[in-house]
C-alpha cells in the first residue's frame, strides 16, 4: 500500500540519520565540543525509542518469514501446530510494533501533561440544558476519580433545579489535558425532561470548553489592564459568607474578559484561582491566533451552543451515545454519564492520530 511505503521510507530515513548521529559523535572535533555535542546528543536521544522499535519490527518480520518458511519442510501434526501458534504470536507482536512508530512518529504536544480549566455551560433547552451540564459536570468528575484526578470548582452559577446555567472547574493530574482535550464541543441530549409534564422528548444542549491550564512563564499581563472587585461570595459557606467579602471579580480591560471565583473562603485564594483562569483563556486565545485562527479559543471549542452544532448526542430513549466526529455509537449511557468514558476518548484519540499521521507522511 502506498501508505505503507511512505511511512517504512520515512522509518529509513530516520534511521540512517541515527546512524549518521552515531559517526558524527564519534568523530574527534565533534567530542571536544561540548555544545556540539550535546545538541547532537539530544536529536539522538529523541529519535532512539523510534530507531529501537523500528528495529524490533525489522527483526520480527525476519522472524515471522522463517516461521512460515518451516510449514513448507513437511513437519509432523504436531510441530507445525507449535510453528503455527509461534506465527500467530509473531504476527501480534508486528502489529503492536508498528502501532507504537505509528505513535512515535506523531509530534509530541507540550501541552498534554498540563492541568485543565473545564467550562460547561447550559446551551439550548432552559432549564433542562442546565440540568445537562449538570450531569456532564458530574460524569468529568467521576472520570477525574477513576484517573485519581483532583476536581475543584472555580465558579458556579445554578438555577432552582440544580442544574448549572455555567461552571467552571480545574482537573489536576498527569495527562489530564492529553485526555481531556477531545471533549470540547457542544454536547446534545435527548431525553423526557423532569420539567416536562406531558412525556415528551426534549433536545437540549450544553458547551464544554477544555484549557490547558497556564503558567505565569507562558503569558504577561500587565496589572495595569486588570480591574479587580472583591464581593460578598452568593454560595454556601454559612457566616462566613456574609461577614466577610471574599469572592473575587477580575476584569482584562484589553478583552473585556470577565473571570470570577468565589467557591474559596480566602480572599487570595480565589484570586489567585481567577487569574490562573484568565491567564489560561488569553494563552489559548494567543494560540488561535497564531494558528491563524481568528475565533478565540472557547467560541472555536463551543460554537453558539445551536442544536445542530454537536460533537455528542446522549440519547436516553434508545440508551446510547453517539460521538459524530467518527461516527461511533455505544450502549449502556448511564454507565458513561457515571465516567466511564475511556472507549470515547479513545477512539476519538485514536482518529485524530491517524489524520495526524496521514498528514505527517503526505
């Protein structure tokens, strides 16, 4: 397959620049420059596990070959019955070899190892779109729990039925960006509503917005350009709440960007929240744009929150969820509502790696 021959002239490409990585290190007036050196070590070091696996691929093969050559020297019932079980077990383990070059070729994202700010907000529906985000709140969190993520909510705003008009939440652990990433878009659900008298069937719809979260290091803003109010905070928190004003409003002047935090009983504590927030929007909108993208980061991710605008329909009726990025559709919606969301993010991860790669060998 074409394909195929595109990506093995790549691998040899590669590695006879590892080789060629090799000769120049080893050559005298490379070895007494440290800077040199080091430079060339690095390229080398980021090439190594790809080299060490296209290698194991090139020695499986040869292996596979001489197993099946085997079956043509008249062997007895019982040896071609081993060499057979020894082909099948080859055979795997190619297959396993090539998907770990497919995903060593991919460039690596810097951005995949980062906490997330998470923003879902009620879409299309009323009150039962913000009931939606409610239970999407709740299916992030629990997945966050099977990960043993940590979720803490930055801003809420309910409405008298429990649901959420909007909230904003940080996910902290390893990776959590790298999983996260592919849940934003506008989410859909079809369902018989609690606020629905008569029985019939609704379509609402909630936005969900994933930012890797930034560091002070990767955007400067300048005081001068923020405005801050300090309030009295509007959720629980019992005396203290009315007592002492700790819940924190930030304005970015330039933007017209608003970020509030008031789920914290320190003053510092929910400002420090709030610009983590804003520092992550601006970094994400500065990305866009230099991509050449002219939406800001959260309109790219959620559209208007439109019902035809979606990523996933969550349809209780026919108990399934359908992610129409890949065209997949699984059963059993309670359980995923409940977190367990591994074979979506999966297969969606696994699409959007295989475009990346297409796009990386064309």
């Amino acid at each position: 397959m074409p394909e195929t021959a595109t990506l093995f002239e790549k691998l040899n490409t590669i590695d006879r620049r590892y080789e060629e990585l090799n000769r120049l290190m080893a050559q005298p007036e490379v070895a007494t420059n440290i800077e040199r050196l080091q430079e060339l070590a690095r390229e080398q070091a980021s090439l190594q596990e790809l080299v060490e696996s296209y290698r194991q691929y090139g020695t499986t093969e040869k292996s596979l070959d001489e197993a099946k050559a085997m079956l043509d020297d008249g062997l007895d019932e019982e040896m071609q019955a081993l060499v057979k079980e020894e082909i099948e077990g080859l055979r795997a383990r190619r297959e396993s070899l090539l998907q770990e070059i497919k995903l060593a070729l991919l460039p690596k994202d810097p951005r995949d190892e980062r906490d997330v700010i998470m923003e879902v907000r009620a879409g299309a529906g009323g009150d039962e779109a913000a009931i939606f985000a409610a239970d999407l709140f709740r299916m992030y969190s629990r997945y966050a729990e099977s990960r043993r993520w940590n979720v803490e909510v930055i801003d809420a705003s309910e409405n008298s039925l429990g649901g959420f008009k909007e909230i904003i939440f940080e996910v902290r652990g390893k990776g959590a960006y790298s999983q996260l990433k592919y849940e934003s878009g506008v989410h859909r659900v079809q369902r018989v509503p609690v606020t629905e008298a008569s029985g019939r069937i609704h379509t609402s719809t909630a936005t969900v917005a994933v930012l890797p979260e930034a560091e002070e290091v990767d955007i400067s803003i300048n005081p001068d350009d923020l405005r801050v109010d300090i309030f009295h905070s509007g959720g629980a928190g019992g005396q203290n709440v009315n007592k002492v004003a700790t819940a924190v409003r930030i304005t970015h002047l330039p933007t017209g960007m608003v970020v509030t935090c008031q789920d914290e009983r320190s003053q510092l504590r929910n400002r420090l929240k709030a610009m983590t927030v804003l520092r992550s929007r601006l970094l994400d909108i500065e990305q866009h744009k230099q991509s050449e993208q002219v939406a800001s980061a959260r309109r790219s991710q959620v559209g208007t929150g439109d019902r035809s605008e979606k990523i996933r329909t969550y349809n209780f009726p026919q108990d399934r969820v359908s992610d129409h990025r890949i065209g997949l559709t699984l059963h059993n919606l309670p359980r995923i509502l409940d977190g367990e969301l591994e074979g979506l993010i999966e297969a969606v991860a696994t699409s959007e790696q295989a475009k990346a790669l297409e796009e990386q060998l064309a």
